[in-house]
C-alpha cells in the first residue's frame, strides 16, 4: 500500500457503494476518457474507490456521483494520496483527497453522512435499551424499548439510504454472501461495550436489517430470573435440554447462562454450533469452542456431526431447524452427550409436537421412541413487560420428563402432557399460567398483562397483599 502522509480525519467517514466516474486532469485539462466505478467510502474530505488501473499518487482527478436520495450530480477535483492493491484480485484501492469542492457540496455530504452513520444510530439503542434496531423502507429507524417501537426524529429511509447504511458494516464478502442468497445473519460489535446479532434481507427488493441488541455481560441463572429448576436441568450429565419460545424471549440468553454455569461447575469441553455467535465464552473450568455456521462451518447438521469427533462432553446447538439436525442432535445425546438447544415454540407440549411432526410419517414412531429415551426436560420461556419499570420479565414453563413422561412420549400421546406438567410440582415442573400468576400476584405486572397469558386468573385477588417472591 502506498499513501501520501496526512492531516488526522476531520470527518466522519461511511461505507458506501455509491456510483462514480472520473478521469484524470493535468493542469485543468482531460487526459483520460470517463471511468467508471463505485465509492467504498465517503466522507467530507475525500473517498475511497475501486480501480482497475494504477493511478500514480498526487494524480488530479475530476470525479462525479449522486449522493443517495438526490438527484444533483456533485463535481469534485481531487488529488490521489493513497494507493492499495486488492488481494487476489488485479484491482486496486484509490484514496481522494478532494481538492476543489463546493461549500455546499461539502456540507449536503456531511449531512448525508450524520444521516448515514449506522454507528450513531447502534450507540442510541445501546442508551436507550433498546432490545432492537429496524432499518426498514419508507420509515425512519425505529427502535424497540420494552416492546414499543419507537421511530426516530429523522428523515425517512429510501432504497439508496437503506443499501448505504446497512452496507457501511459489511465486509466485501459479506455483501456477496447477501447478494447472492439474500440472506445474512452475523454479529457485529462497535465497541467492546457494545454487541448485536444482524440479520439482513430483502423486503419487495429493497435492503432492510435489524439489529438485536445482545448484553456484553453474561448474566447468570438467578440474574436472569429463571427458576432453579434450569440450573438443574444445565448440570446434566446426558441427554437433551430444549429451551423454547417466541423470537424475542430470550432464548440464547438462558442457553448462554446455562454454558456459563457449566464452565463454572464442571470440567468439560463445551462445542457451541451458533449462527451468528452472541455471547463470548472465557474458559474458567472448561474449554468452550464456539464455531459460527457459514464461517466456521456450513451447516449446524454438518457441524454436529463432525463436532463428535472433538472430544465433547456438552453441545451447543443454536436451534432446531429441521429433521436432520433433531437426528444429529439424538445420536448426540444417545452416545453419552449432553445437547443444550433451542426451539421457536410457545409451549412445552407445542416443542414435542414440532419435533415429531419435522419427520415424515413411517418415521415419527421411532422418533418418538428416541425422543422417550433421551429428552431430559424443556423450558418454554416469554419476557413481560413489568408493571412499573421499563424493562421485562421472564415468564416460564417448565417440563422435566419423568417416567410417566417418557410413556407419554414414546406413544407420542402429547397432548397429555399438559397434566404432567401441571402435576409435576414436586418434579419443580410448572405451567406458563403458575408462572404468570405468580407474577401478578407479587405486582411485577399488570392485570392487563397477565389476562393474555392467564384467561383463568383469579383477579379478585389484590397483589399488594401478596407476598415478594419470583417466579
């Protein structure tokens, strides 16, 4: 790489793939037809772009492009000061320093950028509490806090403004990856006080994304408000463990409290199989190898196969999306392995049926005997939002498979699972409905809240006579 020596930047600076062309000038005059290229970078001292050619540093150059949602074509002069060639490619990075700009060209870009910094924009919903970040077409941004979306005091997204945004925190290959399948989850991390699992798509062709916000600090079990019966249900030695819920309930949460507490407790190695990974793992007791699917492996069917060879003694799969994962994570389990997963499910009995109904027909019965055999207990878990503070809490069921369950099971008879569980209190089981009543009754939520998890609630009952507990 070569550049010229250079003042610090005055101006923010944003990815971009804005449209340009340019050619070279010696003392004001043409030298080389038009060029056409994109902007990598932009800021309001100069830009970054792709070329195919060698363009000698301290070169004049006449560039053109549109900033994003206008229609005015800027005309700069700019002096080359940085020159890289691109890995395996024949192409090369070229650094523009702008030279003559107008003033007010100057400040239309300057703006576009504050309007353009994704930064900004993940550094308020990390103040604000946000659990979420929508970039979404023909709105503003618009956060999420304790549920309620709440749109942002600024200019509303257009197509160029969303590609520009959520393009500014890609890597060259992570914007092929997405253009080719349209799809893209990943982590991303500011700082490192800050972190947020992306997923990025394509709503009726236009680049949207949201960014869920994801806490640096591990919380433990108890923090998090989950019942015991989960830290019990972690310190299994075999079997399979699912925790189930809505998106949004805080799944990989309790799932990373659980390896947390594992390698706090027990020499182990602990293979996590995460798309994208969330939380990072310090080894305490265990060593915990956390691989991401599509950068680490393809697939979490494929990884977990293959992670029966590293010596494992905990898995971590990050979701149960289809039959041949449930199989791998069985065979896991059946050779002496403890599987923690998760499951999009809205209660215990709904997990089971998911699961038996992922495989076809002639193939369910065995399934089910399989599942009888190894399942050592499901959570089913929503967040709520609290009476009087702005943030939620965790609701739970809990089904811990006992003999009675595993008959249940094994004639995949699931819909009598629900008297287990509510009959399973000595076993620490419990019903969504016990949990949200607890809830309300200590006064944590409301009578509204709780009426759409309990219909049956006694409402008679008055909180602020209830004791204090937790759920």
């Amino acid at each position: 790489m070569f550049s010229e020596r250079t003042e610090n930047r005055k101006y923010n600076r944003i990815r971009s793939k804005i449209s340009l062309r340019y050619h070279r000038v010696i003392n004001k005059r043409v030298l080389s037809d038009f060029q056409k290229s994109f902007i990598k970078n932009i800021s309001a001292s100069g830009l970054l772009f792709e070329s195919r050619e060698i363009i000698p540093l301290g070169t004049k150059i006449k560039i053109f492009f549109v900033l994003p949602g206008q229609k005015k074509e800027i005309a700069a002069l700019g002096k080359v000061v940085r020159i890289e060639s691109l890995k395996l490619t024949t192409k090369y990075n070229i650094g523009i320093s702008f030279q003559e700009l107008e003033a007010k060209d100057r400040e239309e870009i300057r703006r576009r950028i504050e309007m353009m910094d994704l930064l900004r924009l993940l550094q308020l919903a990390h103040e604000n509490n946000a659990s979420d970040l929508h970039l979404t077409y023909g709105q503003p941004p618009i956060l999420r806090i304790s549920g309620h979306l709440h749109p942002l005091d600024m200019e509303k997204l257009d197509q160029e403004d969303l590609r520009t945004l959520i393009y500014s925190i890609l890597s060259d290959e992570q914007i092929r990856r997405f253009e080719k399948w349209k799809e893209l989850d990943l982590a991303f991390s500011p700082n490192p006080n800050i972190r947020f699992r992306v997923n990025i798509h394509q709503q009726r062709g236009n680049v949207e994304a949201v960014f869920r916000t994801i806490m640096p600090i591990i919380r433990s079990i108890p923090d998090l408000g989950l019942p015991k019966v989960v830290a019990d249900l972690a310190l299994k030695q075999k079997g399979i463990v699912i925790i189930a819920g809505p998106t949004g309930s805080g799944k990989t949460t309790t799932l990373s409290a659980m390896v947390d507490l594992i390698n706090r407790k027990r020499e182990a190695v602990i293979i996590c199989l995460e798309d994208p990974i969330e939380y990072i793992h310090k080894n305490f007791k265990s060593i915990v190898k956390q691989r991401e699917i599509g950068t680490d492996t393809l697939s979490f069917s494929l990884a977990l196969r293959c992670a029966l060879r590293q010596d494992p003694d905990v898995i971590l799969i990050g979701e149960l999306q289809d039959a041949e994962t449930v199989s791998a994570a069985i065979t896991a389990s059946e050779t002496g392995h403890l599987v923690l997963t998760s499951m999009h499910a809205p209660d215990c009995v709904q997990v089971m049926d998911r699961l038996v109904g992922m495989f076809p027909s002639h193939q369910r019965q065995q399934i089910s005997k399989q599942l009888s055999n190894c399942l050592q207990g499901i959570i089913a878990q929503a967040l709520l939002p609290r009476k009087q503070e702005k943030n939620r809490v965790v609701s739970t069921e809990a089904l811990i498979v006992t003999e009675a369950a595993r008959n249940i099971i094994r004639e995949n008879n699931t819909v009598q699972l629900r008297s287990i569980i509510e009959t399973g209190g000595k076993y620490k089981m419990h019903t969504m409905q016990e949990s949200v009543r607890k809830l309300y009754l200590h006064g944590i939520i409301s009578e509204e809240v709780a009426k759409e998890y309990c219909r049956d609630l006694n409402f008679d009952f008055r909180p602020e006579y209830a004791n204090t507990g937790s759920n």
